[in-house]
C-alpha cells in the first residue's frame, strides 16, 4: 500500500530538482521560471498528502489557490521574457541589467 511516506519521498525529491535547477542554470529565465513550477508543485503534493492523512480539505483547497497563483505568475514571467527578448534579442538574465533596482 502507498503510505503518506510515498507522497513525502516523491515531493522531496521534486523539490530538489526544482532547487537545483535554480542553482544551476541562472541564466536561462524559462527554466527558472520551470524550477519554480516544479517547487509550487512538490508544495502541493504535500499538501495534497496531508490533507488526506487527516481527512480535512484545507490542504485541497489550499492548492488551488497556490495553482492559480502560479499561472498568474507564470502568464506574467512569460509575458516580461518577450518583452525583454524583443528588447535584447535574448533571455539570457546576466545579458540585461534593466531589472536592477
């Protein structure tokens, strides 16, 4: 039988993957913004098990919220990459210094 265990290993690891991935290759902004995706969705994947562990909906609830926010988040970040592309003809992060504050 498939244990709360399970759920647990499979979201660390995704999460791992997510961090590494923005640890690696922090040039290219559409894979950063697909490491993010991947770190939302380990969250969610724990929030999922858990919520079924204690038999509540919170958790389920929950992750619709966070799903939406990271389709917003996303519709935004892509729409930023072509506008920077169409500027610089590349979405290389350390090409442009413009975000800078």
């Amino acid at each position: 039988m498939i244990g709360i265990e399970h759920f647990v290993i499979i979201a660390c690891i995704v999460f791992v993957i997510g961090v590494i991935g923005i640890a690696v290759n922090k040039h290219n902004l559409i894979s950063l913004l697909m490491s993010i995706e991947l770190i939302l969705l380990a969250c969610n994947t724990n929030f999922v098990a858990f919520s079924k562990l204690h038999n509540n909906l919170v958790g389920e609830v929950f992750v619709f919220f966070v799903l939406g926010i990271a389709a917003i988040e996303t519709a935004i970040g892509l729409a930023i990459m072509v506008l920077i592309f169409r500027q610089h003809q590349t979405i290389d992060s350390n090409k442009f210094s413009e975000l800078k504050g």
